[in-house]
C-alpha cells in the first residue's frame, strides 16, 4: 500500500517490491473486498488514495514504526542481559559507596552482570588502561588527566586524632609529626600524607594498612 501510493503505479511498484503485477493487483483487490472500501482511486494517472485509503495508509506507517520501536526495545533488552560491566573501587570506599550505586543501578531496570574489583588506585588505573576493567571509582588526581571522568561527590579529608590532642593549644605541626597510622603505599591518600609530612618535616606512619 504505502510502496503503491509513493510511486503511483501498481506495476512501478511491483517492480520495486520485486513481485509480479498481477499477483499485487489481486492483493490490492482482496484486501479491498474484505474491508468493504475502495483504497484507490483507479480512474486519475497517476493513482491516488481514496480518504479512507489514506487511513489505511497512515495507520500502516503508524504500525511499522511501532514494530522498528518494539524491536529496538528487544534488542536492548538482550544486551542488557548480557551486559557485564566491570567496576574498579579501592577496599576503603566499596563498603559505603557500592551498596547505593548498585542499588540506583538496578532501580534504572538494568539486568546486566556487575563485577566488582578490589585494588588500590594504582594497580585500578593500570586494570583500566589494560581493558581489564571498564571504569574505575577513584579520586581525580593528576594519574586521572588522561582519563574521561565524571565528578560524583566531593570528599572531605579528615585528620582523626586522640582526644588528648583534641584543642587548639596543640599546633598542627606537632600533632602530624606523631606516629600514625596511614592507608598503604600505592594508594593516592599515601601520597597526599606524604606531600603533607614532607612539608612539615614529619614522620613516615608508623603503621600502613590497606584500608582505613
């Protein structure tokens, strides 16, 4: 129908469907016959539609568009089943922050397989520039220029100290020059207290650990 109304011809348009003229013409009457109305006005050249051809016509684009529609739709659903995103976080941020980024992922309707990988930012970043991960959660550091990221939140940097230290007669000069205790080398925190102590003439911490 829609291929006959764009060229004006039957025949043209068998043409261009790649079927026989008579076996479309035999078509057109059928169908004609069943709905009990005429779709063409045979008596002009080239062929017109009649009124209600031209709502048989609008309802079939109509139908086709939603089946383009309805196929993309099923298409994306697939690939959301079988989506695997692999995400890179270090051991100190996964227990509070992926609980509700996974939460708000699975909200979105996604059914796609998440894996979660564990490592400090270092050995993430170089998982990422390998392949072996698709997308890291880490802090924007200089190590990040090279990347695409997306800023999610700012975070406060706090200095945690014993209550005895706890007022301003203690300068902060002598309270980083104490023994303490700081997350792992490797780790982008490690090289913000280093930066920090290196300043203040401090010590390196007396304990590191791999998460805080």
């Amino acid at each position: 129908m829609i291929t006959i109304a764009n060229t004006g011809s039957i025949s043209r348009a068998a043409d261009e469907m790649q079927i026989a003229q008579p076996t479309l013409s035999k078509y057109i009457h059928k169908l004609e016959k069943n709905i009990g109305i005429e779709l063409f006005d045979r008596s002009t050249i080239p062929i017109r539609l009649t009124t209600a051809g031209e709502f048989y016509v609008t309802a079939g684009k109509k139908m086709i568009d939603d089946d383009r529609q309805l196929q993309k739709q099923l298409q994306e659903v697939k690939y959301n089943q079988n989506l695997e995103i692999k995400i890179g976080i270090s051991p100190s941020r996964a227990p509070y922050l992926m609980p509700s980024l996974l939460s708000q992922y699975q909200a979105t309707g996604n059914s796609g397989k998440v894996i979660i990988q564990e490592a400090t930012v270092a050995e993430l970043k170089e998982r990422l520039i390998t392949g072996d991960l698709d997308l890291i959660i880490s802090l924007a550091d200089e190590g990040t220029a090279s990347f695409e990221f997306v800023d999610l939140f700012d975070e406060t940097i706090l200095l945690a100290v014993p209550r005895v230290l706890d007022n301003h007669s203690t300068p902060e000069e002598k309270i980083l020059t104490l023994p303490h205790i700081s997350i792992g080398r490797g780790q982008y925190m490690w090289n913000v207290m280093e930066t920090v102590l290196h300043a203040l003439g401090g010590k390196e911490p007396a304990i590191e650990c791999q998460s805080i």
